[in-house]
C-alpha cells in the first residue's frame, strides 16, 4: 500500500519517453511555411462551432473544417491573406489582411451569428493575433456564468510557481498556507476543484478538496474559477468552482527548457535543521527507510499478553535509531527544472510537460497558548519562544496529452496527469509549558508524501442528428498519502538538565496511510434550435461519481519499565538505542486505537437538463436543473479485532438544485448577469464518524457526529462586465449567499474538551469585487506598453451557532473560518519590446481573519493582515527570442505571519525574502 519509488519513476519516464518522441516529430518539420490557426465562436453564447468552413480568398484553394471545439489550422506559405468563414444556419464572416509569417502562427479567430437572430454584434470581427490571456477573457465574455480565470501564460508572466500562487492574484481569492482556495470568503468545503473537467481526489484525510499547491504551473494551460452556479456543474457548490485545464496541444512543434535557482535571506547558505533519511529524499520519494520493520506483525497489536517480552525487544530492536534533528552547517539554494514540448502532426496532437523542484525553508517562531483565570484576560500557559523548523518541499509533475481527429467533427482525447511531493520536516523548541509547570524541550522528524494520477478519456462528437454535439468522458485518478514513522521525544527540566518526559506524546513513532479512488463517468449532449428571434442550445447531461477511501495507522511508544536501570538525561540516540531495548529497560508497546481505521464510500449519480436561449440579439436566458441521488457511507473498525462491531454512519439525500442566469448585453462588449441558484455542502467522510479522530501528536481531539444534516444554500449573483478589446477588462459584482444548517467545527463540553462537527443554526456572506485590467497604449514611447491589473474585493460573513455552544465558546455569533474582510491585489506591468525587456511589480494584501475559535472567555485567535511585494523581470537575450533570462524578487518586504488572541501574541515568524535567478530556452 506504500507510494513506491519505482512505479512513480516509470510513470515519468514513459511520459517523457513519449513526449521525446513529439519532440523528434516536431524536428521533421520545416520551419518554411507559416500557419492560420483559430477558433469560430457562436456570437451571441460564445459557443465554439464544429463543422464550420474555413476557406482561403484568392484562388489558393487551401480550406479547413472546424472540429468539435470549433479550432481549424490551416499550413500556408508565407504572406497575406483573407478568409471566407461558413456554417450551416449562420451568416458568413470575412476576414482581411491576416499576414502570415514563415515558422509562426497568426490567430484567425472569429464570431459568427445566427441567420434569423437580430443582433447588435457585429459578426465579421477581425481579431489580431492575440494571447491565451485574451483568448480566456473572450471566453467570459460570452460564458453562461460569471468567471474569472488566469492563463498559464501570465502565470509564467507572474512567476507563479504553483497554481495556488496564482490565483491569489485573482479578484475575491485567498489562499492559505497550506495551499488551499478560498473563493469569496468561502473554504474548501463549498468550493470545487476538477482537473480538465472532472473530480479529482484528495490526498487529506481532513479536506475535502486538493491542495492547488500541488500543481506546479508548467502543467498547466489555463485556470478558471466559475463563480455562479450553472446545473452542469456538481451541486456542491457556493464559493466557486477552480477549473484546472492541462496543457493543450499546439499548433506548430515546440520545446522549452527552465531552469531556475533560488535563494533565501533566512534559508540559504544558513544552519538548517534536517535528519539522516533515504537515498532518494532529494526527489520525493521514501526508499523504504522509514518503513515499520518487517519483523514487526502487520495482522496483530503489540500487547504483552500477545508476546514475551523478549519478542517484544527484538520488535523494538528492529525499529532504526534515528530520533533527533542534526544541523547542517549551510543550507543549498532551491532548484527548479521543467522541459515543456508538443505538437500536431497530421490528425494526432501531443504535448507534456516535465517539472522537479526542491526547495529548503527555515522557520524560527513564536508559539504561545493562554488560560482565563477568570478576569477575561489571557493569562500565558504556553510560551515556546525557541521553536525552530526546518522543513525540506521537493515536488514532481508530469502531463501527457495526446488527442487525434477522427474526422473535421470528432475527436478524442486523453489526457494523463502525475503530481508527487513530500515534505520533510525536523522540529526542535524549548519553553514553558503549564501542563507541568516546568521548561520542555520537543525534538520531531516528519514525512509526508503525496501523490495523485489521473487519466481522463474525452471525446466530442459533432452529428447529423440535429447538429447536435456529443461529449463523453471516463476518469480514473487515485491519490495517496504516506506519512511513515513520525517521531517525537519530549524531555523536561529537572534541575540543570533536561531528561526524558514519561508520557504518551514522547518516544513515539507513528505510521499513516490514506488511499482514495475515484471513478466518473459523465455524458453530456447538446442541441442547437433556431426558431425566429429564439436561438440557442438545449444540454442534456449526466455523471456517475464512485469514491473510496481507506485509512489506517499505528503508533508505537517506547514505554521505560525501570528508570533507574536508564540515563534519561542522554541524547536520544543514545537513550533509545537497541542496548537500552530490552524488557527492563526500554520495551516497545503499540498504542493504535479501534479508530485508527476506516473505509468510506460515495455513490452519487446525477442528472441534469439546461437551456441556454438567446432572447433576439440583447438577451440571453440560461436555466435550468441538476438532481443528485448521493449515498455517503463510513465504516470504522478495529482491523485487530475481529470481534469489535464496526460502526456505520450513512448519509442518503436526494436534490434538486434549479439556477437561473439572464444576461443582457448592453452593448456588444458590455454585459449585465443576474443569477440565483440552489446548491448544498454534504459532510466529509471523517466528519460522518462517531469516534475520536485526534492529531497525531497533541492537539484537539475530534469527534465526528453521524447525525449531520447536509447543508442547503442559496446564492443570488449579479455582475456588470466590459470588455474593451484583447486582455482588458473592467467589471463589478456583488454576490449574496444564505446557509441552512450549515456544518461547522464546534465543542462538545465535558471533562476532555473535544471538537465536533454540528449544523449550524444559519449563515450568510455577502459582499461585491471590483476588477480593472487595463492597457495605457496613448502614453508616450518612452514608457512602451503600460498595464495595470487591479482588483478588490469587500466581503462580510457571519455564522450563529447553537445555543448550547455558550458554555464553552466565547462568540456565538462569528465570522467563517479563514474569511478575510477586504482582498486587494496588483500588478503594474511595463515592457520595452525594443529593449527585449519587461517588468512587474505585484503587490498582494488580505485583511486579519478567523483562525480558531475562543473558549471559556478566551477571544478568538485572528490571523493578523498579510501583505506580500514582488518583483518580476524578463529580459529576451537574443534576437530570435530563443534565450529568455527571468530575476524575482519575492516577499521583498520580510512579511511577518502574525495571529493573534484578544490582543496577546499567539504566534509569528517571517519567512525572509526569496530571490530567483531562471533561464528557459526554445529549442524551436
């Protein structure tokens, strides 16, 4: 069950292999001739256009068909040229003075209207050749639902290194440390994440949805965030859908390889605190030095009553001694690698992505805790002033895309996605600690491996039967997470020294291991109908959801039987050595609990049936309704006892979820939505559980609760768009949600505080963005090409818990966990195109927020502002554009990460600047 290091390997290799051979395709290619490439859209839903004829003015006979996503290319000789764009039941469209250069692409894209539909749009558009930022802001313009989105092109353009770091720059988005989205003030729990169309699982046993931080931006074409709910889209839903599309294939054969190194003020060439680990650390992958010894029996628990206790020593003897941080004299800087390659030859399209990365972090922090003595004031309980982290992230990514036309109306595709990354972390802090009364000293190794893959099967197909589209799709995507032998030893003051602390949190070892499969089938079939003033599409679509996890873990403690046989005062290494393993010394016991494992299901099919009708050439009415049929069931059992009864928590709930959308097309670049839907949230698998879920060392015990109702939500959305040409845009929205038993993280009173899930009594959010992209062409030469990306967002939240929650919460009423009140981001972009050169500056801020919730009088904990500075320079080293050499300058101010508690300190650290220096290079 463990992530293993070679089928990984051979995972990437097969898809670099493949990838070379494109590549060596790509080579065969003359560079002579240039290339007319683009897409046909329906000009009033934005709706590419299959089987549209695309013919070259002028008697050179070169023609091309549309296929199912409306994209034709057309091979031709160097010059300029007019095109003549056809289509069953639309007006045709003309297109002059394109001009095609030897070896490069000229964009040829184009709207075309209904024949019977009057409409303001002017359908014979020129469109220059423009960016994929301005291709993805054509596609809001006419998109059913308001959406906002980022380009793997200005991801590049922003130095975003993952796609979490990316959409912090979009309007209404945070994210947090961990890497997960929060879209207009709300978490992963109403929000959706799906990899080229489908659901892809989570390598958390705690969330819900993927950490976006696992996607390194190579990977990646576009990335939108739908906003408003549209009924193709699953009914979980309310802050918004991130929609991860994977590279596409090009039109013309390319090669690119970065490189990239980093260096930290308070990391590089700086003690750093690691440990001994395997061959392969450096990459992401356990070689196996952390597994549980194989001496140890894997179907029964460590007890004595099982085994002598001379098995027991040899059980302990087994383990490695390898318990406490070492401190390398200078830490290395951080590497980047990644070769992006692809291209079209003849009916077949493939294009992959390759990335590694490794970077070290050091941490030196503040960490404290408080108790009410009963003046409402904190009072310390906790002061760990010395707390120190070294934490070592490597990270691999690898795509493959293949996708070959049937014909000019039908294609097929898959598309493969691999991500793998680690963390490997060494702790070490000293300070007071109330429980005790006395100074502790904590030393922890850690290791935490991901990994997820995904193959996705797509195929469109354009058919006579009502000039209907057919799309189908099969994903398979499986994620794991590895957490093998964590260790900690926790140690007192007695006198001058420090000794070993007798406790249930010191000398362990922990061992965790989640799996989950997804498999989804879905279909989705439109038709167009034109009918006077009334044009449009009709969908029909459904989606079959099979989701399975299982968890499990162990934990051994080394336990002393006779202190006085032992200096506790040694060093670790020495302390816990197998001379010191034996049954009067140290003896190895297994504390694994019955609910150390669980197997969870999810069957969910849904349905769903869409209009999307142009009311005459201004209006356009999108409506209609999904029915999901979900089945969630948890099964917690002790795996070691064959005569415990398992506990079942089952979920069933049937729900029809109706939206409804009206745009108005003010003028031909302007729009006005209005929106109102029905969604839910439903529980996750571990919130389901009736038994004790605690951290692995320390911390909040949690409690799940079977009885959980899912949420239901209304969201009403409204927005006004205005898109002057190419990337610009200027828009404003306001959004408004209301929650009915919304599910919450609260306190079960009692001798042990425990945490637990429970609905709420209600909930809202509301709150409006503002968003200005824009190009300042009318200034003078000498400051080139002005661009200014702004975008704010104001947002209020509230929640009220139950009544009962008095006696142990402080706020009844409170805003949601981790919602910021105000979001600002942007970005002033400047470039010289005779000087080869381009610069930015972002600039990115959030206001405090929620973090924890207070108790017994205590305040809540805040998360203090953040605002973060960086720097991004380009400069084109020749003339051909082949060498491209990058410097940034990231968190140029030292941000320092404060969280608050009623005014007193809970925790703070800065993580110092962070700068770059990166070349990439066009093979052709």
């Amino acid at each position: 069950m463990r992530i293993t290091v070679a089928r990984s390997v051979i995972i990437v290799l097969s898809e670099a292999l493949l990838l070379g051979f494109g590549v060596a395709f790509g080579w065969a290619q003359s560079p002579d001739p240039g290339y007319l490439a683009g897409t046909v859209f329906d000009a009033a839903s934005g709706r590419p256009i299959p089987g549209a004829k695309v013919e070259v003015v002028g008697g050179t006979g070169a023609s091309a068909t549309t296929d199912a996503e409306g994209q034709y290319v057309l091979e031709l000789p160097a010059g300029t040229y007019s095109l003549r764009v056809t289509a069953p039941g639309y007006l045709p469209g003309d297109l002059t003075e394109l001009t095609v250069s030897s070896g490069e692409v000229t964009d040829g894209s184009t709207l075309l209207t209904f024949a019977e539909a009057s409409t303001r749009v002017e359908v014979v558009e020129r469109l220059d050749t423009i960016t994929t930022t301005a291709r993805l802001v054509e596609q809001r313009q006419f998109a059913a639902a308001v959406t906002d989105g980022i380009s793997g092109e200005e991801m590049s353009r922003l130095n975003a290194s993952d796609v979490a770091d990316a959409l912090r720059r979009l309007t209404g988005i945070q994210v947090n440390q961990q890497g997960h989205v929060f879209v207009r003030g709300l978490g992963e729990r109403y929000s959706l994440t799906r990899v080229d169309g489908a659901s892809t699982p989570s390598p958390e046993p705690e969330r819900r949805v993927v950490p976006l931080s696992l996607f390194g931006t190579e990977l990646i074409d576009q990335v939108q965030v739908i906003k408003a709910y549209t009924p193709d889209l699953p009914g979980e839903f309310s802050g918004g859908s991130v929609e991860v599309h994977t590279r596409n294939f090009p039109t013309q054969p390319f090669l690119r390889a970065g490189f990239k190194q980093a260096f930290n003020t308070r990391t590089t060439f700086r003690p750093f605190w690691t440990y001994p680990g395997g061959a392969w650390d450096a990459f992401g992958f356990d070689d196996g030095t952390r597994r549980i010894p194989s001496l140890v029996p894997s179907d029964r628990r460590l007890f004595r009553n099982l085994f002598t206790p001379e098995q027991l020593q040899e059980f302990g003897r087994a383990f490695s001694v390898n318990w406490q941080p070492t401190l390398l004299k200078r830490a290395r800087p951080g590497q980047d690698y990644s070769l992006v390659g692809g291209g079209t030859f003849g009916a077949l399209g493939l294009s992959g992505a390759l990335a590694f990365g490794n970077d070290l972090q050091s941490r030196q922090q503040v960490f404290r805790l408080y108790t009410n003595q009963g003046d409402g004031r904190g009072t310390p309980w906790t002061q760990y002033d010395d707390f120190e982290v070294g934490r070592e992230h490597a990270q691999l990514g690898a795509a493959l895309h293949a996708s070959y036309r049937i014909s000019a109306a039908q294609r097929v595709s898959v598309r493969n996605l691999l991500v793998h990354d680690a963390d490997k972390e060494a702790r070490i802090f000293t300070g007071y600690n109330g429980g005790t009364d006395a100074l502790m000293r904590s030393e922890r190794l850690d290791w935490v491996e991901r990994q997820i893959r995904s193959t996705t099967f797509t195929g469109e197909h354009s058919t006579r039967v009502w000039n209907s589209l057919l799309r189908w799709r099969f994903q398979w995507a499986t994620s794991h997470r590895d957490q093998p032998d964590l260790r900690e030893v926790l140690w007192i003051q007695r006198g001058q020294r420090f000794q070993l602390f007798n406790s249930p949190d010191s000398a362990v070892r922990f061992f965790g291991y989640l799996s989950e499969d997804l498999h989804e089938p879905a279909l989705d079939w439109s038709v167009p109908f034109y009918r006077s003033s009334l044009a449009g599409q009709l969908r029909l679509g459904g989606q079959l959801t099979l989701r399975k996890r299982d968890f499990w873990s162990r934990r051994f403690r080394f336990v002393p039987i006779t202190a006085r046989n032992l200096d506790l005062t040694l060093p670790a290494n020495k302390l816990l050595a197998p001379a010191n393993i034996h049954p009067t010394g140290f003896e190895l016991r297994e504390i694994t609990r019955a609910t150390d494992a669980y197997g969870a299901e999810l069957h969910m099919a849904s349905a769903y049936a869409m209009a999307d009708v142009n009311l005459g050439g201004r209006w356009r009415l999108v409506a209609g309704v999904r029915v999901e049929d979900a089945d969630q069931k948890v099964i917690t059992e002790d795996p070691y006892n064959p005569l415990a009864v398992p506990v079942v928590a089952r979920l069933r709930n049937r729900d029809a979820l109706p939206a409804i959308s009206l745009v108005w097309n003010l003028t031909k670049k302007q729009n006005f939505r209005l929106a109102y839907s029905r969604t839910v949230s439903r529980p996750d698998f571990r919130e389901l559980s009736p038994f004790d879920f605690t951290d692995v060392v320390g911390g909040w015990a949690t409690v799940g609760n079977p009885k959980l109702k899912r949420a239901a939500i209304r969201n009403v959305d409204a927005s006004w768009e205005w898109f002057p040409g190419g990337d610009q845009v200027v828009a404003v929205s306001g959004f408004w949600k209301e929650f009915v038993d919304p599910i919450e993280l609260m306190f079960e009173p009692g001798i042990t505080l425990r945490r637990t899930y429970a609905n709420a009594r209600w909930a809202r959010n509301r709150g409006f963005e503002v968003e200005l992209r824009r190009r300042f062409q009318s200034l003078p030469h000498y400051m080139g090409q002005l661009a200014v990306v702004t975008n704010f967002a104001v947002i209020d939240s509230r929640v009220r818990v139950p009544d009962e929650q008095r006696y142990t919460v402080t706020n009844l009423v409170r805003p949601l966990m981790g919602q910021s009140r105000y979001v600002f981001n942007s970005v002033v972009d400047w470039s010289r195109p005779d000087w080869r050169s381009s610069c930015r500056v972002l600039l990115n801020a959030v206001s405090r927020r929620l973090a924890a919730i207070g108790t017994f009088g205590l305040e809540d904990i805040y998360q203090e502002p953040d605002v973060f500075l960086d720097l991004v320079y380009d400069l084109t080293l020749s003339e051909t554009g082949s060498w491209t050499l990058r410097f940034v300058g990231e968190n140029l101010t030292d941000h320092q990460f404060r969280w608050t508690q009623g005014g007193l300190l809970h925790q703070q650290f800065r993580l110092g600047r962070t700068f770059k220096l990166g070349f990439s290079f066009s093979v052709f």
